[in-house]
C-alpha cells in the first residue's frame, strides 16, 4: 500500500477554507503538507467556532495531518528558514490577496526563477487578473454574484445561499486539479508552473446547465425551489411522515414509478414524455402526493428502491453521518488529539483507490508551529 | 505552450453528467478524450433540452472537444477495436452502475491484468462498495439523503435543492483528482490503479462546517436562508432598488462597515464580537438596512468595495456571462459547430495555467460516432 502522492511536499500558506481544503485533499492522498502560518494568530479559522476542549472542531476538521511551523516572512531568519523549506517543497500553495506574495519578494517570478522545479497554486476571489483582481471575496460574496444563489431557492421568494461553503470549496478542488496536473507535467520536463484559480470563475464552472439554458433561450433561470428545472419528476413528495425524493430521470423510470404507485398514467399524453411531464408538473405532483401521503417515508423508500427507482430521504448531517452507507465507504474518520484520543469527527477520503491506504482516524490538526523542531531537523538532514 | 495533459489519452465511457464533467476537466486541461458511445442512443444528454439547430446544448456544454466512436462491447467485432483502444489508453473513465463493466468482461480486475499501466475512474451514486452500492441514484437523491439539503433554504420552510448540479458535479471533480493523483504515481511505478467515488461520499465531503457543528454539539444544524451560520454580518441586504450581499467576515470589516454607513456599532456590547452579532443578527440586520434602504445597491456596492469591504451584487446567469471580471479571464468561450461558427457558449476552464494555452473557442462537441474514421487511422498508425 502507498498512497499516491507519497514523496511529495507541500508548502501550505493558506488560511481560512479555499487553500485549506486543497491541501487536505493533497494530505489525504498522501503528500506531505507543512503549513506556515503567521506568528501568534496563525490561520485564522483557528478562532472559528464551534470549539472543544478550547480548540476550533472547524481547523480540525480542514487542517488534520498537515505539520505547523511559525514564520514571520519579514524577519531576515524566518525567511532563511523559509526559503530552505521552498528548496525541499514540490508545490507552494497560497490564498492571499493577490499583490501579497509579490511585496515579501516570493512572487511567482521570483519563486520561479529561484527555484525552477516548484509548482505554484494560488486560489483567491476574483483571480490574479482582470479589473476586480484586488477586491476581497469570501464565500457569500461569490455565491451570489456567480449565480449559483439566482437558482437556488423558492420561485417568487428571495434566493438563499447553498449551505455548504461551495464559494470556497468547489475553488480550492479546481485548484487541486490545476496543482497535480502541473505535477504530472513538472515530472517529466522539471520545470514547475503557476495555477491561478479565482473563486467567481469557479462558481460560473459549476452552472453547466444554466449556462446551456442562458445561451439558448437568451433569458437566465430562476430558482425551482425543490425540483430540477428540466426533468420531471425530480423532486421532493410528502409522505405521512415527511418529504423524501423520487428522481425518475426518463421515461423507463416514470412508468416503473406508476407500476409501484398503482397510479395509471404512463399512457396518459399529459405525462407519457419528459416535456410533457414538465409542463403538467404541478398536476403531477398532486396525484403522487395522493398516493403517497397515505403511508410513510420509509415504506416509499423501500417500495420504489425495490423497484429500481432512484429516490431517497432528505437527511439531516447526524443522520448523515450515521448512514449505514456512508459507514461502510469509511466516510466519518475520527481525528485524533495529541494524546491518541478521538477528539472530533471529520468527512473521510472521497477518492477511494486500490493499493492506497484509506485510515480510519486522521492524525491531529497541528498546534500552531506545534512541528517548529521537526520540521527543523528535517531540513538539517537536508 | 504544452498543455500540461498533452500526450494522455483518456477512454470515456461516461454519460450524463459526472462522469462526463470529470473528462471534460482532462481534455481542458490537454488530454485526448474518446466517447466511446453505445450505437444508435449514445450518451443520454444527446436528447437533453435545451436544444438548438436540433442539438443539445447541454451536452455540447460538457462534451466540447471531445472524439466519438460507437461500439456496442456485446459485438466482437467492436470489442475487439475497444481492446485497441485500451492498450493506447493511459485512463479509463465509467459512470455505469457498479458492477456493468464486470458483466461486459472489462471489470478492474480484468483490465488491470490485461493493461497493467491504466488507471481505472469510476465515479457511481453510492460507490462501488457498501450495502447500497447497487442502488440507482441521481443528483438529487444524494443532495436530499447527503445532508446539503438539509441546511439549503429558509428555515422552517421546506429545504431546496442546490441550483447547480453538485451531486454530480462534485463527484466528477473528486474523479479528476483521483486520476490525476493515479498518474503521477502511474508514470513513476507503471501501475495504475483503480478510483471509486461516490456521488454520496462526495457531498459529505463538502459538508466541514456543518460536519464540525454537529460533532461538537450533537445536533445538525437547519438551513440559515442567506446567512453564513457562524459568521455575522455575512448575507443579503435589502437596497432601495433591490438585494446585494454583504460579508464582513471579522472585526476589524465590521468596522470599516459601521464607519462606510455611519453607524455608531462598533463599540456596542451587543455588537462587538462575532458572537454578540450573532446573537443579535436580526437586530443587526435591520439596523444595517434602515441605512441601506436608503439607496442603491451599485451605490452601496461602489462605497463599500472602496472601503474594502467584501461585497457584491446577486447576479442571474446571463449577468454572470456579461460580468466584466468573468470576461476578463476567459470564462465564456465559444463552442463551435462543425463549420467553425460559434454556435454555443460554455464556461471556460477556471484551472489558468502558466505556459498553458486558454483557448477562447473549444472545437465541437462530437456528433455520435463522428470520428470513427479519425480513430480506426489513428489506431492503424500504432
């Protein structure tokens, strides 16, 4: 068993979610990440409830496994500490405000230069160019004006963000991608490249069919509320007990929904084609939910898997992180204290892979410079 | 300029959507993608709306750029040409359900004796392992039963779906990664591996925030509308002329908040910290918009975005394609049609990369079996 990015080492001097969450997926694959952070304050989610035993359950659910040295890099000794750890590092990764790293002299022309074989990846708001290069984003604000929030929510109310950080997260994935494709590259040829991934151009990239609709019908989508826009049915149903999800994404799907409803309207011109669904879509959803207010959630459920119909419940993140599913996939890993003890949870590894280890507990989420003496004595080794 | 895929060829065997959203990222970032497609149907989205000129726009949005062969792996004939394309393969992408490919004689097991360098991308509903993982699932059965659902919407009104397509999307981008992960350690030791992720895995993956709530306090949080639930003030404001976002995400932006619209909160008690807004967002809220109401949002975006507070309008997706900043950085790109005009817009490839090219047209989504002619010469010249 190796993990796939043994060998490699990242050099982590981001904070907050964006950077963060890149360099805990290169860390679950396997890649040494060292995080440099500011003296004293440190990244700053290290102050973000929710707390336990007075540290942040939010660092550590992002910053498990990676080592912590302090560096001020305006000091003349850190920064000697600092560029004998870039000499070692396969990747620097950053989330600063661009115009940052240029100012204390380890801008990507510098780096590059220096050292020729480093990978640079960078995430921030808007990019590293265009007009609004500078301006300061954070997840809502990107949310909102990338368009994710004008499709999400109730028709005729206000938009409302999506839950999760995606602002943030779906940025720091690209720029995952953009860092191991520039590896796969710096492999064979040597020579390491600069990623820049902005969080707005990231947004519009999850938009697919959005996009599609704009360009086409020249007018953009509104919120749907609970259904998808184009497929019916594809959204949420009452039941006795509650609401649960039937997803019948084509016609073959829609008259085995009917056989197990008992309801006959395969055959009817008001339902028999997916057009034709969307347009009497409200109609639809009343005779189903006819049907399925008279018994529970978990008869549907258990009726239409059966006969193979993807639907499911709307659970909460408890339930979530009970599912037997989710267990058997080893999806909620413990995250260990310094003691060994399990001290939080966390989501597992998504990228399940042959050969690689896939553990069950994550080591701790560095004290700030909590790794100062090994991180040293690695470099003595040289 | 190389793009930094160049000279990776890569077997699609994927439909709908996370699968084939994975290998558009690869052929973005330079890889040669083949759509091997089933005869006469082939991918699913080829019937998709919207239309134009007769042809899907969705799947012209996520399958630009790529090659087509059909073969049906039940002929011989057309297995044998597939078993050609397997040994010129460095990846092999599915999103069939778990177990199709072992029914086709062209399980991982098989594949990895048979061609010992490829690596092997799966990417289903539930994975490839566990109780359920023959179970049918579509996005949004794993955004309802994945828990985004649950803290997506207004609280106590029901949850909403997630506009954009996350169930899928976020599973095709942990795929990418995996396989990129797969070829780095490929390319060292000749062996690839096979990657399985789950289209539910991978939206607890995104969930940190509310993953840490719930470890720490037992209890999962609700949906918090327009609102960051731990961050204050952090959502949407009512102008004169309509809503924008305001995230001011510490202490010090608080601040500069109070002082850009005069307001004298900064040293109230129940405003102070992060906690104390929070606890008093409502009150905090009105007290904002009692001032904002009082102009325009380009007005309060302009005055603010000058005192350096994160700001922005909600924009709808047609706004998102004509925004200046997205244009800037090549975001909307063209899709052409056969004939070399620009018949589709897409977004662009959000990984911008150094001495990589960032085309602003992508060359046409490919008709059904459109390059077998390419293909089979391509094949013949070994």
């Amino acid at each position: 068993m190796t993990a796939p990015l043994a060998g490699y080492t990242i050099l982590d001097l981001t904070h907050v979610l964006a950077g963060p969450y890149c360099t805990m997926t290169l860390s679950d694959l396997g890649a040494k990440v060292i995080k440099v952070e500011p003296p004293e304050t440190g990244d700053d989610t290290r102050a973000f409830p929710p707390f336990k035993d007075g540290k942040s359950a939010y660092f550590a659910a992002i910053n498990h496994g990676k080592k912590s040295i302090a560096l001020n890099l305006k000091d003349a000794a850190d920064r000697a500490v600092f560029e004998q750890l870039l000499e070692r590092a396969d990747v620097i990764v950053e989330n600063y405000r661009p115009g940052v790293m240029e100012r204390l002299g380890y801008g990507w022309e510098e780096l590059h230069m220096a050292y020729p074989r480093l990978v640079y990846g960078a995430v921030s708001g808007f990019g590293h160019s265009g007009p609004d290069a500078k301006r300061p984003a954070y997840d809502m604000v990107v949310q909102a004006r990338g368009g994710v929030m004008s499709i999400t929510g109730e028709k005729d109310r206000d938009p409302v963000r999506v839950g999760a950080s995606i602002g943030d997260i779906i940025a720091g994935m690209f720029l995952t991608q953009g860092i191991l494709a520039a590896l796969l590259d710096r492999d064979k040829t040597g020579i390491g490249r600069k990623i820049d991934v902005a969080m707005l151009d990231s947004q519009l990239a999850i938009l697919e069919h959005a996009v599609a609709l704009t360009t086409v019908t020249g007018k953009a989508p509104g919120p749907s509320g609970a259904r998808h826009p184009s497929i019916t049915p594809f959204e949420t149903f009452h039941a006795s007990d509650g609401l649960f999800v039937i997803a019948a994404g084509n016609d073959k799907l829609f008259e085995k929904l009917c056989i197990a409803l008992n309801l006959p309207l395969a055959d009817d011109p008001r339902f028999a084609t997916n057009p034709a669904r969307c347009e009497n879509a409200r109609l639809l959803k009343r005779l189903i939910e006819a049907v399925t207010l008279d018994n529970t959630r978990a008869h549907w459920i258990a009726k239409l898997t059966a006969a193979g119909i993807p639907t499911g419940p709307i659970q909460n993140v408890e339930q979530v992180m009970k599912d037997p599913q989710i267990l058997a996939r080893n999806m909620v890993v413990d995250v260990l204290d310094k003691n060994g003890r399990q001290a939080y949870k966390a989501a597992g590894n998504p990228i399940k892979m042959t050969d690689a280890p896939d553990p069950t507990t994550r080591s701790p989420a560095p004290d700030l410079d909590g790794n100062r003496g090994e991180i040293l004595r690695w470099l003595d080794e040289g």
